[in-house]
C-alpha cells in the first residue's frame, strides 16, 4: 500500500469510477494524495463516489461522460483541467461485458461492448495524453484488461478482443509517448467482488461457486487489492516501468476456466 502524499499535486482521472473497480481505485488514488475526476455514464453513482472521497478527506469531482462520444471525452479532460489545473493519470476502467456464445451474439452487442471498451480507451488516452505532452511534465496512464485478452475468452468474444486491443495499443503508446515521459501500462485484474461484473460473468451462487474454485489461491480477489496495484503503477515508484502488463488474478488464468457455464455431457456416439 502506497504511503499518504505520493500522489500530492497530481490530478487523476478514474472511468468507469462510478462503482466496483473504477471506485476502488479512485478512492485509493484520493488517499494517496491525488484530485480524482470520476467518469461515468451514471450521475448518481458517481455522485456517490465523490462523496465517499471527500467523506475520507480526498478531493474529487463528478463528470457524467459517454467514453464512447469523442466530445464527452474532450469535456471530461477539460473539466479536469478546469476544475484543478491539470491531469496526471488516466485510469480506462470504463467496460462493458456479458456472457454469451459467439453464434448468438448480434451485430449490436458486439459494437457496444468493443465501442466502450476499446474505442473509449483509446479516445480518452488520446486527449488526456495530449493533454500531459502540453504540459511537458509525463504522466501515466493504466488500462484495465482481463487474461482472455490473450487466451482468448469462450463467452466472452466481444470483450476478449476488444481488451486484447487494449493491450497492443498500450504497448504501442508505451514506445511512441515514452520520450515525453508518459508511461502506459496495463493490470489485469481476476475475478473481483464486484457488484458490477459480478452480475454479468457469475450471476448464480453456483456460477461464482465454479469460477472461485478455479482459481488456484481459491477465492476472488477484493477491489481493494487491485487498487493497491493499479496505484502502484501509475506512482513514481514505478517510474522506469512502461509497456507492461501486471496480472493480479491469483493464478486464474493459468486454469482457464471459462466464464460459459459447463456444457452438458453429449451422449456417447
């Protein structure tokens, strides 16, 4: 856990920061000493996060964007600046996710899930990242992946892909922003104790029951533990780390257990 004040000075824009992971980590990110910008597509839920930072000492400010809209994204930067002077850190949480065979996912699904999850990655690191090369002083900018990105991802298609895209533009950016001093990493979190991905990939108790037992520490990992790391490596500790990829899963993805239910047992032929 990072000491109080490492992050004194800087401005931190957290999407997806209206709950789960994206809260996490804007609650941990405020701690340290950061100004956290919460993005999201629910005022209500963002509204809450700020109050909890601000409850604990913190200073933060809402602003309800679609990652998808490349003038909502242009206004939340500009927002951050506005409100306190700069930006420092992006954090691309925002994401989208269900479960479901690739033959029956539609046209539709497919767009909204890879629209938020990559697209919107690449919009918001495009203008924050703008923003940090005006200012000359570096920066950092952390995406959120899943191991499917790499493995691939049964049930999950859509959100394989688009995070495995999320990954290679991150390595990319890595090598083009590096003489500006913005390092661009990723962690890929397993499965956390989220109210909102847990709806999606283990809705039933045997679903979670299935994906825990997979995981070789055998339990799912607490938003907290992720933050810790997301943190990390957006802080001057991590300051000749740029490129990387830090999978804080407990060893799941070694088991590869998909998020699709088991299938029945076809009869024997």
């Amino acid at each position: 856990m990072l000491a109080e004040g490492t992050f004194d000075g800087k401005v931190a824009i957290v999407t997806g920061g209206g709950s789960g992971l994206g809260r996490a980590i804007a609650l941990e990110l405020a701690r340290t000493g950061a100004s956290v910008v919460v993005a999201g597509r629910r005022p209500e839920a963002l509204a809450e996060t700020v109050e909890l930072v601000e409850a604990r000492g913190g200073r933060a400010t809402a602003q309800s964007t679609d990652v998808r809209q490349p003038d909502q994204v242009d206004a939340l930067v500009a927002a951050a600046v506005e409100r306190f002077g700069r930006v420092d850190v992006l954090v691309n949480n925002a994401a989208g996710n269900f479960v479901v065979r690739a033959e029956d996912l539609s046209p539709n699904g497919w767009r909204a899930v890879v629209s938020i999850v990559l697209d919107g990655s690449f919009l918001c690191a495009r203008v924050a990242g703008l923003q940090m090369i005006e200012q000359g002083e570096g920066g950092a900018i952390l995406g959120v992946l899943a191991s499917y990105a790499w493995t691939g991802g049964p049930g999950t298609i859509h959100s394989a892909a688009a995070k495995a895209g999320v990954h290679s533009m991150t390595k990319t950016l890595a090598v083009e922003w590096g003489k500006h001093g913005i390092r661009v990493n990723c962690i890929t979190p397993g499965p956390t104790d989220t109210e909102g991905a847990g709806a999606a990939l283990w809705p039933t108790q045997e679903d979670r029951d299935r994906i825990a037992a997979s995981v070789p520490l055998g339990r799912f990992a607490t938003p907290e533990e992720v933050a810790w790391w997301a943190a990390a490596l957006c802080s001057p500790y991590a300051s000749y780390i740029t490129g990387a990829n830090l999978v804080i899963d407990g060893g799941h993805w070694l088991e590869q257990e998909s998020y699709l239910p088991a299938l029945e047992q076809r009869p024997a032929t």
